[in-house]
C-alpha cells in the first residue's frame, strides 16, 4: 500500500483542517511539474484531488488552505537522504 501523510492546517483564529494524501504517481508527478510552471495553483490542486485520500474538504474549496497543503505535501515527499556511489 502507498504510503500517506496526514498534513494538519491551523489558521490564525486556531481553525483546523487537516488531510491525508498519499504519495503521487509518475504520471501525476509529471502533469503537476508541468503545469507548476505556468499556473501553480492548478497544479496545487491536481496535486491534491490526484492524491487525496481523505480529510475536511474545506481544503479543497479554499485556495490559501490548498496552497498551504500543497506545500508540505511537497516538502514531506522529497528524500531525507540521497547518495550517489559509484
């Protein structure tokens, strides 16, 4: 099973969304690195309806909590560590 990350967004007024995503495709990967390019927030939000798993839909309807999700949600799925060995 793909592994997920539950992201939790708290606004200043101490309002709570949270979600759960798993990781994405290739080919999800691919259409959002291009469309990144030209409109972000489209690409924000293939990126999370292409990978939702679960969690308030608030998240989905407003742009500033979509942004913020598709933020960590890009931060948590890069490698702790990599190296290259020859």
């Amino acid at each position: 099973m793909a592994k997920t990350v539950k992201i939790q967004v708290e606004l200043d007024g101490g309002e709570q969304y949270r979600c759960e995503l798993h990781r994405p495709s290739i080919e999800t990967l691919s259409v959002v690195n291009k469309l990144s390019k030209s409109d972000e927030v489209k690409a924000a939000q293939i990126l999370v309806s292409q990978c939702w798993v679960s969690g308030d839909e608030e998240i989905r309807q407003d742009g500033l909590l979509l942004l913020a999700v598709a933020g960590e949600f890009g931060k948590s799925n890069q490698p702790k560590v990599s190296v290259v060995k020859n």
